[in-house]
C-alpha cells in the first residue's frame, strides 16, 4: 500500500520555535511597558531627620534663665498650670514642686523670695542632656495672705544648684535641681 503524500509541502517553522519566537516577544512589550511607566512613590520608608535641638552654651544658659524665671512666676502666682511649661513629664523634682505649691496654697502663704544677681557655667551640653550650674543669694522670704511676714531671720544664704534640662516634646525642660552647696549668709 502506497502512502499518500501531503497534499502541501511543510513550510513554515515549528511550534517550539514559534512558542519562543513568541515568548520573546511578549517578553519585549512587558519591558517596555515597565520601563516607560511613570514612576510611583517608593513604599520603602526613608529614615527620616530628626531635627537637632542642640543649644549653644549661650542658648543653653538662655533657655535656663527663661525657665527661672518662670519658676519663680509659678511659685509667685501659685500656678499649677506652669508645671507642664517648666518640668519635664518624668522630672525628679516635679512631684515635689507639686507638693511646695499645695502647701503654699493650704496654708495661705505668698512666696517673695528674691534672688540676688548670679553665676552661670555650663557644666556639659550634648542634643540630649544640659547640665548647668547656677551660683545664687536667695533671699527667701514668706509673707502670710493677711501680710505678716513669716520668714525667718536667718534664711539668707548662697546657693550653688545643679540643674539638669532633658529635651522633651522640642522644648528644654527641667529633668532635676539640686542644691549641692548652701552657706548661710552673715545677718
């Protein structure tokens, strides 16, 4: 028996080579597409720049001396709404300050200490953590709601004060305050 023949003749080329031909070609459009996308925002987080609030020791003494003298206003005024200004949330100091402004309230007695002129020096100073030493006369004095003065007689002295400012929120505040020297002064 005789095989018939194709009628047409084989032309053309396989299909595994059309498959590739193909693939490629496909392979081709996806990069173009790709590459002439317009760009998307990186989803990869950027670390981002913590701004530096690190002071000059001028600064430093500055930011001191407004926060006195908001102490003493606090202290003045009685004004439990300066606290949050002055100290820091985790301030060794603050609780006790608390405890200074009830007792001056409760007892009804005015604070007017007066403060005679002072020596500043910046002990260190780095972004996180100010340390200052203040030199002062303190002049305590304390006067009753009717007017009588209720200081004593030998309460004058000089004072020489750590304090320590911590960065909280962009602001400094005071972290703590200790009298690490205290002479009383001659009458």
């Amino acid at each position: 028996m005789e095989r018939a023949e194709d009628p047409q003749p084989k032309t053309g080329i396989s299909p595994i080579k059309a498959f590739l031909i193909l693939a490629g070609v496909l392979a081709a459009i996806a990069a173009a597409i790709y590459l002439t996308r317009p760009d998307t925002p990186s989803t990869t987080a950027t670390p981002t720049q913590t701004p530096d609030f690190s002071l000059t020791d001028e600064e430093a003494i500055g930011r001191f001396h407004q926060l006195d003298q908001l102490k003493i206003q606090m202290y003045r005024d009685r004004d439990f709404s300066l606290i949050p200004e002055i100290y820091t949330r985790d301030s060794k100091v603050r609780g006790l300050v608390e405890k200074d402004l009830q007792k001056l309230r409760s007892d009804g007695v005015l604070f007017r200490t007066r403060f005679g002129p002072g020596i500043i020096d910046m002990l260190r100073s780095n972004p996180d953590e100010i340390v200052l030493i203040q030199k002062v006369v303190v002049h305590p004095r304390y006067v009753s709601e009717s007017g009588e003065d209720l200081t004593p007689s030998d309460a004058d002295e000089r004072q020489t004060v750590r304090v320590t400012l911590h960065l909280e929120d962009g602001q400094w505040k005071v972290f703590d305050s200790v009298v690490t020297e205290a002479e009383p002064l001659p009458l």
